[in-house]
C-alpha cells in the first residue's frame, strides 16, 4: 500500500500522489521523526549545511528511507562547534537502514559531484 511521506496516510494501490500534501507517495513509511527515540540510530554522515541536508532527506525518502537531520546549532554549544568543525550537522538513519542508506549516500554524492 503507498503512503504519503508528509501526512502518513494510507493510500489504494495505484495512487500515486497525495491529494493534500502534493508529495509522490512511498510504498514503505519511513519511521515517525516523533518515535525515532524508539529506534535505534547511526550517524551516516557530516552534512555541510542545510540545503544539502534536506536534499539527501529528499533522496533517501524517494527509497523508502527516513533521515533524521541533527542541526549543530540546535545545541548550546552548536553554533561555536559547527564553526570549528565546518559542517551543519549530522544526518542519522536507524540501524536497520544503515546498510542502503550507505550505498545510496554513494550515490547521491556522484550525483551531486555532477551538478
Ligand atoms: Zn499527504
């Protein structure tokens, strides 16, 4: 059964948008980012800033796969750290996704070199 990766709702086989949200629908959910607590997690990689973030989330969702973006700055010490070390924040994936989302990181890397 498809479902809409935004609003989480249950669509018939053979529908391929969701009306509401205007997304492409998934086949399979990714996990809440309201339960990720429940999950256990890996970093997958250090993301540079924020737009490339949202695109790997875009990319990996495309397969099914949920990325859990952690903004630096979102902590105290963020803001002076992600200065230092010269990224954004971390991209984390759970465990169970850990092997594709490595594979499909290798790719989204090639295609982002080509841009
Ligand atoms: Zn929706």
């Amino acid at each position: 059964m498809p479902f809409c990766p935004q609003c989480r709702y249950e669509y018939h086989p053979g529908t391929e948008q969701c009306p509401d949200c205007r997304v492409p629908l998934v086949e399979t959910l990714p996990p809440d980012p309201r339960q990720w607590e429940q999950f256990e997690t890996v970093e997958l990689c250090k993301v540079s800033d924020e737009m490339t973030g949202l695109a790997l989330q875009a990319f990996l969702l495309d397969a099914g796969i949920g990325l859990n973006l952690r903004d630096m700055r979102a902590s105290f010490y963020g803001n002076v750290l992600s200065g230092i070390q010269g990224y954004w924040g971390t991209a984390i994936v759970t465990k169970e996704d850990e092997p594709q989302a490595r594979k499909l990181y290798a790719e989204f890397l090639k295609d982002f070199e080509k841009k």
